[in-house]
C-alpha cells in the first residue's frame, strides 16, 4: 500500500481504525507496529483471510488515532526513528536507514 496520500479508515474487530498499510508481510507489520508504538500510537493488526494455506499471511495495520495520515506523517517529519532521527519516505518503506532530510536523490553529495 505504501504512502498514497488517502486517509482509509475501517475497523479491525469492532475498534474504528486509520489504515496505515493492508496486505503488509509479517516483517513489515512488525516494522509499523514497533515504529507507530514508539511514536506513541495504539497499533491493531488484523490477519488477512488467505485463499489457501499455501499463501503466505499477510496482514492489515491500524492505528486507533482516526486522524492520523501516514503521508502527513512521514512528510512533514513527525514520526521518530528509534534512536530520535527523523522518518524519511525511504526509511518509512525499508528501503534505507539513512534518514538525510531530502525526499529526493539528485545524484549529489
């Protein structure tokens, strides 16, 4: 799901929810849930239902702030690291753990 900008809210068993990411791997909720914790959210997760038991499980993240918006969020740097730095679109997707404050990549120092 990613960053999309949308606020989609829900709710996971019977609590209304921010969507933050569905169809998320185990790896990747673990990231959400221990980083939106640290940053002072009520995190649910909820199993999604697979269409055979060969598939791997995948799974949906909420968090009971109905006003939070990961795009927001990340973008204008709200969210913490565990170490106090702060969220970067790249570090939000696992893709670095470099938190350098551009959005962007110029080919530059």
């Amino acid at each position: 799901m990613g960053l999309t900008g949308k606020h989609l809210f829900g709710s996971i068993d019977d609590t209304r929810v921010t969507f933050v990411e569905k169809k998320v791997d185990g790896n990747r909720k673990e990231f959400l849930k221990k980083l939106l914790e640290h940053n002072g959210f009520e995190v649910l997760i909820q199993e999604e239902k697979r269409p055979s038991e060969e598939e791997p499980q995948l799974y949906t993240v909420g968090v009971t702030d109905m006003v939070f918006n990961p795009t927001i969020w990340v973008f204008q740097r709200k969210l913490k690291t565990f170490d106090g730095r702060k969220v970067t679109q790249d570090y939000w997707n696992q893709q670095t753990e470099d938190t350098h404050p551009q959005y962007w990549n110029n080919g530059g120092n």
